[in-house]
C-alpha cells in the first residue's frame, strides 16, 4: 500500500464508521485499505478531539477495541 494523506484515512473512517454501528480497529483498516499503525494512530487523533468513542469487546477469549462515531450520522454527504 502506498503512503496515504492522514486527512484522507479520517474521512475515509468517518464514511465507513457512518455505515455501520461499531468496527474492530483490524476491519476498519481492511475496509479502507490502510495500514493497521495509520489507522490507530487517526482513530486516537479522532478520539481525543471526540469524534469517535472506544470500548473494548470481548470476543473468544480475546479483547478488542471497537470504535464508533460519537454523533451518528454526523457527515451524511461522506
């Protein structure tokens, strides 16, 4: 994968996050085509300024972080 504007992952995570309820970090990468590292670094940008909201899933025996929006529906022409 090529080098990607950061600017370009958020909207990218905003449209997909819009979609759909909550995402595991390792989904939201697949379906934006990022890098892992690129996509955690932008869902902790986006959480500190309160775009998206984190809780932790359980799932077999394994936790995971799920993100979603904080404002559903907050970026409809996404």
């Amino acid at each position: 994968m090529g080098r990607r504007n950061i600017l370009d992952v958020i909207e990218d995570i905003l449209r997909v996050l819009n979609r759909n309820d909550e995402m595991s970090v390792k989904r939201i990468s697949e379906e934006i085509k990022s890098e892992w590292e690129t996509t955690i670094k932008a869902l902790e940008f986006m959480k500190k300024i309160d775009l998206v909201k984190e809780r932790e899933g359980k799932k077999t025996n394994k936790i995971e972080r799920l993100f979603s929006l904080v404002v559903r529906k907050i970026h409809e022409k996404l």
